[in-house]
C-alpha cells in the first residue's frame, strides 16, 4: 500500500482541485479502485476545546500540542483571547497563560462562537461564575440551536442568564455566586454535563451529576489532570441508576503540558472508506480510545468490520493506540436506545454506509440529529435519495437499504453547510458509479479542514 499524493492536473489524485463558483467550492469524487495506506488524523475537537478552556483558567502557563485546526477550535480560542487570556500558537502546539479561576476579564463586545455549539455551550457554564457581564452569539445555524438544556441546571446553580425566546443564542450571562447542586440531565449530553462542571468549578460546596447513560468523559479526565477532585461512582438505587459524577467547588487547577490525541470520530470516516471499497487496509496511528467514544468501533466490529487496536497507552489520563481495519462484508444492523448518545457524532456515517451492508442500516432513537449543525435527519435521507438509495425516514431516524437495493450512483450533494454531512457523503461516493460532486466543500473546515488532502492521498482511482 502505498500513499497517493494528490495530482493537482486532475491525474491520479481522487479530489480534483477545488472549483470555485461564486466563492463556494466544490469537490468532485470518482469511484476508488483501492483504497488503502497509513495516516494521522488531526488533534481531537472535544478534548481541544476542553484544554484551552481548563488551561486558561489554570494557574501558570499549558503547552497544547497536536490542538485541533478545527474552525469550532479557533472559534474557542478567539473567545477566550476574547476574556484577555493569552495564546500563542506555535507550529504543532498552542500556548495558553492561564491566571487561575479569577482571571478572566470582563469582554468588550460579545463572545462569537460562530458555529462551535461546544465552544458556546461550555462557555457559557464558565461564564456563569464570573465577576462580570457577557454575552455569547453565533452564526445564523447555531443562533437556531436549543440551549434551554443547559441554561436550567445553571440556573438552579444560581445563574443568571438570559436567551432569544428562553432558548436561543444570543445568550447574556450576568456572572453570578453559584452553588453546587445535584442534577440529573434528562438527555444524555456530554456538552450539557461540562456545562455543570464548569459552572462547578466556581460553585461553593459539590456539584453531583447523575448520568443513566455514560457519556465521554474528556472534561473529567481534564480537570484531573490539571489538579480538581473529580470521582465517579457508580450509583444504584431507586431511579438514579447509573453513574455520580461529583466535582469539589473551587479547586487550584494548575497548568501543564497536554497531548491531544487523533480524532476517533474523524477517523471514522476513513474507516467507512475501508469498508466501502474492496481490498482495502488501513492503519490510522495515535487516535484517542478513550472508552465513552470507542462504542462505534465495537459497533462496526459486530456488524463485521475487521477492525484492530494496536500499541495501546495512556497519555494525559487519555487511552491513545493504532487502528488497523481491511476491507470485509458488513451486515448491518440497528442503532438506538443508550447506543444512540455513545456514537452521535458518528451516526452520519453509518447512514452512509448503509447502501454498503447486506441488512441495511436503521438509526432510531436520534431525534437530536434534527438539531445538530443541519438536520442530519433529513439531509441524510435527501442525498441518499439522490445516489438512488432507499430510505425510509421517520422523526427519531432513517431506515437505509441494503446493497440489494442497488449501487449508489454519482449525484450533486448539498450538505447544508454540515461538515459531518459533507465527509460522509464523499466517503459514500467512493463506492458509487460516476462522479459525485459535494457543494459548499469548505464547510469540512469546522472539523477536519486537512480531510480532502488525506482522502486524497489514500485513494487509487478506476478506470
């Protein structure tokens, strides 16, 4: 196996160079005769955001190294440059100055999270504690997101906070005293659970939460590394069965060095290639295995995904390793109830691959993917459509065919300005006849902005 580099002529390489039409791009994607080789995928998202904001509130200076390029991460950074916190980003590494739990200054206009639901909800959990007034907005997709999940528990912890119609971005946070409280979310969200642990760290006395469902667990991780007591216990009794996660208001957190590990859940996408193109071995090295986010490849595996973990360690309270996958027939299957919350991220994914297995894939259960960057929902019944799959779609999911249905086919992809839809629907077309173009292709930027350069780089196109 070996890496094929991108032909900018329009030779071997499978993403042709960009075409620009009235300032949108596009990538048009051929049918892979292999598929194959070794890579890197970029620094994790989530653990990204959660180091920049820990690190500034830590005392004393936190090298990030491998932080995600992502635009949702640079959106965190300039919020935080944005409460006079200084960063300097070097090649493979950001420097954070953190002063300690005081030491944010009150912002002279209001926090842009653009289009980083995570930056704005765990943001507005550490604002809630300050000794000053802000105001955290957005672009038009996140200004439409619901945010009354996290403003209640804050609330309860004796925030102040004000939202578009009790729901929506802008939100205005008057920093407030807050107490700890004992919570138990009603949906499974690990940005609502930070959200509360973030508040918690400037609360009197223990903030509780109870998760019926695990849900990834890098803030904890996190705030131990950086000194906070944070335990998690198991809990068994009445109707709080599940898991107690219990912070200590008001620690000392105190700044590091941190490795962030490869991205699992951009990773997956390259994985789905594998499993869509015949004869195809792959090896993704140092991908972050932490166990809340690992449910995906446990649930590939029983589907029939030849998928290995290799050169397992821990860094940073992280499990890291290599992921091996070959090319193997998939069955199908279907994700719902608890399975749901443990591989959303993913799920994108697996709808695309559904033309691809010999069951079909059928997503219930995920009513959360309407209120994601698009409604997931409907832009993944919409294009799948498009390259001639059968989908049946309905409120909390889709029902995708199986191979027997018919081999996709090459179609116009619109993503809706959805990095996830974006990605998903060019590892989809990999597997299909003719040419597919995806429209508005930058809009991978928010996650992956090297995602084309490295399909590229592993792909051998047919005939």
């Amino acid at each position: 196996m070996k890496r094929i580099l991108l032909d900018t002529d329009g030779g071997r390489g499978v993403v042709s160079p960009r075409v620009l039409l009235f300032g949108v791009m596009k990538k048009r994607i051929s049918p892979a005769k292999a598929f194959g080789g070794v890579l890197l995928v970029p620094g994790d998202k989530s653990i990204s955001h959660r180091y920049a904001i820990l690190a500034s509130l830590a005392e004393g200076s936190s090298e990030i190294f491998n932080f995600s390029a992502a635009a949702d991460c640079t959106s965190t950074l300039a919020c935080l440059r944005g409460l006079g916190v200084k960063i300097e980003e070097k090649a493979g590494s950001v420097v954070i100055e953190g002063k300690g739990l005081g030491g944010w200054k009150a912002p002279r206009k209001a926090l842009d999270a653009e289009n980083s639901g995570t930056t704005m909800r765990l943001l507005v959990g550490a604002l809630a504690g300050q000794g000053f007034s802000s105001e955290l907005t957005g672009d038009k997709s996140l200004r439409r997101r619901p945010m009354r999940r996290v403003i209640e528990p804050l609330r309860k912890m004796g925030a102040e906070i004000r939202a578009r119609d009790d729901e929506f971005a802008p939100l205005e946070i008057q920093g407030a005293k807050l107490h700890g409280i004992e919570y138990a979310p009603k949906v499974a969200s690990a940005q609502l659970k930070s959200a509360v642990l973030l508040a918690g760290l400037f609360a009197d006395g223990e903030t509780v939460i109870h998760e019926p469902v695990r849900t990834r667990d890098h803030t904890e991780i996190a705030l131990r590394e950086l000194g906070a007591t944070v335990e998690l216990v198991a809990v068994r009794n009445g109707d709080r069965n599940g898991n107690a996660i219990r912070l200590q208001g008001r620690p000392k957190l105190v700044g590091r060095p941190l490795g962030v590990p490869g991205d699992l859940s951009a990773a997956v996408f390259f994985l789905g290639a594998a499993l869509a193109v015949p004869g195809t071995e792959l090896t993704i090295q140092s991908v972050g295995l932490n166990p809340t986010r690992t449910a995906i490849l446990d649930l590939l595996v029983s589907m029939g995904a030849a998928i290995s973990v290799i050169a397992v360690a821990t860094r940073n309270g992280e499990l890291v390793g290599d992921i091996n996958v070959r090319h193997a027939p998939l069955r199908g299957g279907k994700v719902s109830g608890a399975m749901v919350a443990r591989v959303i991220d993913e799920l994108p994914m697996l709808a695309a691959l559904g033309p691809y297995t010999e069951e079909g894939i059928e997503i219930r259960d995920a009513q959360e993917l309407r209120v994601k960057e698009s409604d997931r929902i409907a832009a993944m019944a919409e294009n799948l459509r498009l390259m001639g799959a059968h989908v049946e779609e309905f409120p909390d999911g889709l029902r995708v065919a199986g191979r027997s249905a018919g081999r996709l086919h090459g179609a116009t992809i619109d993503p809706h300005d959805d990095h996830r839809i974006a990605m998903a629907f060019s590892i989809a077309a990999l597997g299909a006849e003719r040419e597919t173009v995806i429209r508005d292709a930058e809009c991978v930027g928010i996650s992956f902005p090297g995602f084309y350069d490295l399909l590229a780089g592993l792909v051998k196109l047919g005939a």
